[in-house]
C-alpha cells in the first residue's frame, strides 16, 4: 500500500508530466458539401507573446501574440479539385493545378490563387473573406484594405482582421515550425532540432523530412510528409516550398509586391530547412503557375464555436470575393547548388 508521502510523490510527478505542453490538435473542419466535401485538420499554436528568434530569418521572427491554429498538413490536390467541383469546370473561378494523385500536395499555385482559395473558405462558412479583390480574375492582385472598411489593420493591409481563415505570415509560419513550447526556445530545422533531418521518401518518423530526391521523385502525400515540428504540424520542412502570406520587406502594403515562400521541397537540400533560410528569390503574387515544388497551407483562428459550412459559391460575390482566372507562363524554382532539379 502507498503511504502519503508516496502519494504526493506520484501527484507531483503527474503534475510535472502534465505541465508539459503536448501538440493540441485544434480539430477538423469540413468545408463543401455532399460529394465535394473535405476536410482540413487544424494544431493549435499557443504560448501567445512569445518572444522573437533573434538568430534566424528574418530577424526578429516568431513572436506572436495570441492562440492560432495551422493546418497540419499541406493543402492537398483533393482539396483543389473539390473546390473547383462546386463551380464547374468550365467556370473562371477554377483553380489549375499538377496533378500526381488526390493526397499529393497541391502545386503550380500561385499567391493569388491561394488567397483565393483561403477566402472561398471564410464566404463558404458564413466569415469576412481575408484578402480584398476588386476584379474577376482569380489570378488578378489583391487591393489593400483601406481605414473604412471594417477589419482593417494598418500594420497588415492585406489581411482583414475579422476573418478566420488566412496564409500564415512570416510571423505565425516561423513560429509553427521553429518554436518550442516545452523548451521555450527555437530550433533550427522544422523537425525540433539542432541537426539536420533524415532524408525519406514518405512517412512520419520524428527528425526526418522529404528531401534531398531528385526532381522525378515528386512530393510524397500531405499526410506522410515526414516528421512533425514541436507544435505537431507535419511538413512544414521538405515536400514542397509553401507560400507565406508576408511581403520580402514584411510590409504588406502593395499589391504588386513579391511574396515569400519557405520550407524548401523534395529537391533540396536540409539547408533549405533551416530557420535562417528565407530566400533571397521570390515570386510576385502573380508568378508560381508552373512551379510544380510549390504549395500553401492555411492557418486560422480559433473558434468555441461550430462552424456550419454554407454550400455553393454564391457567398464568394460579397463585397472584395469576386473570382476568376487567367493565367500566366511562369519559370520554375530555380534553387542553389543542393537543388536535384532534372
């Protein structure tokens, strides 16, 4: 039989081992309907107002103030094809893609396409679109929300502060890979580490990462994108680059400017993985339409309440949600030395 002293010993190790911040998953959300309904799993990332990574780039980064969640996996080609399914192929608000299989991450998506995309999420589930579009065609630039419209931030000029979906900035995409919430501290690489990840083709094992394949190889599937950063988001590092929400200067404040993308692809290199990697090269919002190593991933606010998803794409022509699309020939990612480009 335990004594009291014991006793107390168990409830302070319970204690302890409960006082460790475990990955919360955040849940799933469905979005659609009937046969083009999918689903997106969110990871909540807490420790609001952590303090900045001085040693990565850009420098200062990862500090956030509040609670947001991120997908915790890449947006897939499954989910592309239902949201165009819901238009119809022939409408001007579809969305082209590669096409290697439906868990394949989807790519050769440019920055407007995404915001696009991630807008159609907030109309479709009754919430303020993020991103401001004046024009019809889906591959058209964003204008800035301005000091009249409700939401607006002025040190955000992009994104409206009342929607619940949007692209993770430079900001919420660092700290979801490099902060650790047990350690309060950052790691260099996306997998929780000072040394640099395994190199597999698919799977889930904790340190390794889809990377370091030649260009044949193509991405493995959303879901066995290697393993998972301390918060619990998997690929994050490897599979695919994946497009920030901020500007190269961090300002948000013209349309026209270059977007960033992190996180290197199948292609590269570790070092395309490590928190002071920020490329030097980068796309304007309109570039990325035949970049097949380039996809997104969505993040969010979190919500007590359930969200009831409103079918169809009426919701899309508010104010700021008009759709369309043209395209444009873009170059693929040229990377450095370590990229195995064929």
């Amino acid at each position: 039989m335990l004594n009291s002293r014991n006793l107390n010993v168990a409830a302070g190790a319970i204690a302890a081992v409960a006082s460790i911040t475990a990955p919360s998953y955040a849940g799933s959300v469905n979005f659609g309907s009937g046969a083009n309904q999918f689903t997106m799993d969110f990871v909540t990332i807490g420790n609001p107002g952590n303090a900045a990574d001085t040693w990565g780039n850009p420098n200062a980064a990862g500090s956030v103030g509040y609670t947001y969640d991120i997908g915790k996996f890449e947006v897939s080609e499954n989910m592309i094809t239902k949201y165009n399914a819901i238009f119809g192929s022939s409408n001007s608000l579809v969305i082209t893609k590669d096409t290697r299989g439906t868990n394949k991450p989807a790519t050769s998506i440019t920055w407007n396409e995404a915001a696009r995309f991630v807008n159609w999420l907030n109309t479709s589930t009754g919430n303020q679109a993020a991103y401001k579009f004046t024009t019809s065609g889906v591959n058209d630039n964003l204008v800035l929300w301005s000091s009249v419209d409700a939401g607006y931030n002025a040190n955000n000029q992009y994104r409206n502060n009342l929607a619940k979906y949007f692209l993770p900035n430079y900001n919420e995409w660092y700290k979801a890979a490099y902060y650790d919430p047990n350690q309060t501290r950052y790691w260099a690489f996306t997998t929780g580490s000072d040394d640099g990840p395994e190199s597999v083709t698919s799977g889930t094992l904790a340190g390794t990462a889809v990377i370091n394949h030649a260009w044949v190889q193509g991405p493995a599937d959303v879901t066995q994108a290697g393993g998972l950063s301390a918060f619990g988001v998997m690929g994050l590092g490897g599979n695919v680059w994946e497009w920030e929400e901020s500007t190269a200067d961090l300002l948000n404040n013209s349309p026209t400017s270059a977007r960033v993308f992190r996180g290197g692809a199948w292609n590269d290199g570790a070092l395309s993985l490590r928190k002071d990697d920020r490329p030097l090269f980068n796309y304007l919002p309109s570039d990325g339409d035949y970049s097949p190593n380039l996809g997104f991933r969505v993040a969010s606010l979190p919500s007590s309440s359930t969200t009831t998803p409103v079918p169809g794409p009426l919701p899309l022509f508010g104010a700021a949600a008009g759709f369309g699309w043209s395209r444009r020939l873009r170059s693929r990612i040229r990377r450095n030395a370590n990229t195995l480009h064929k």
